[in-house]
C-alpha cells in the first residue's frame, strides 16, 4: 500500500523513513489516491484480479439462528444452493471442530470441501 505524501505535514518523516528503509537502485513511488490527472501508468483492480497479483475478495457475515447442528445445516444447504455464483468460497469458523463439521456437511452434500487449521 502506498500513498501521497505531498502537500503532508510529516512528508519530512515519512520520506526519510521510506527511502531510508527501502534500499533500492531504482525507485518508483505509487500511489491509489491520485491528485492530478497527470498520470504515467495505469494499472487498474480488474487487471490486477485477472493477472493474479491480487485477490477479489467478498466477505458477508450473518448470524444463523437455532442450535450449532442446525446452524450448520442451513449454512451448507445457503453454500449448496448459491454453489455455482459463489464458488470458489473460503468459510471460517472460530473452532477447528466446527469447520469439521462443516466440511463433512457439505461433502454429504456433494459440495467439495475441506476443513484447513493453522496446525503443523
């Protein structure tokens, strides 16, 4: 991420540090904000997306009612239905046993899942 730092009051701060810190023959400056329509190179999301150096990411949160069995359940059937517009989808759960869970729901489904923790 990078950003403007002209027309800043700490510019002074911020530019020691970043070229102090950033060891560089060659050095280019970026910037998403841009203040003038004077512009050398363009580079937008859509492209980024499609040439794979960024992800397009969508997060929806929702609170699912009735017990932790049933939860479950109408989640995988949601995931089940909207598969095809949704796919391919990351879902996190606060415990490993839970994604578990899930993961099995869904295969039970036809759905191809798999449950993933930060363990070794």
């Amino acid at each position: 991420e990078a950003h403007h730092l002209q027309g800043s009051e700490e510019v002074g701060i911020w530019e020691r540090n970043i070229h102090r810190e950033v060891k560089a023959v060659l050095e280019a400056d970026f910037t998403a904000t841009f203040r003038t329509p004077d512009i050398d190179f363009d580079y937008g999301f859509d492209q980024a997306v499609k040439d794979g150096y960024i992800c397009d990411l969508n997060i929806t949160a929702c609170v699912l009612m009735g017990n932790a069995s049933q939860r479950l359940a109408t989640l995988a059937n949601l995931v089940r239905k909207n598969e095809d517009e949704w796919a391919p989808m990351f879902v996190m759960f606060n415990k490993i046993r839970r994604a578990e869970q899930f993961a099995t729901h869904l295969r039970g489904l036809g759905v191809s899942a798999q449950a993933v923790d930060g363990r070794a």
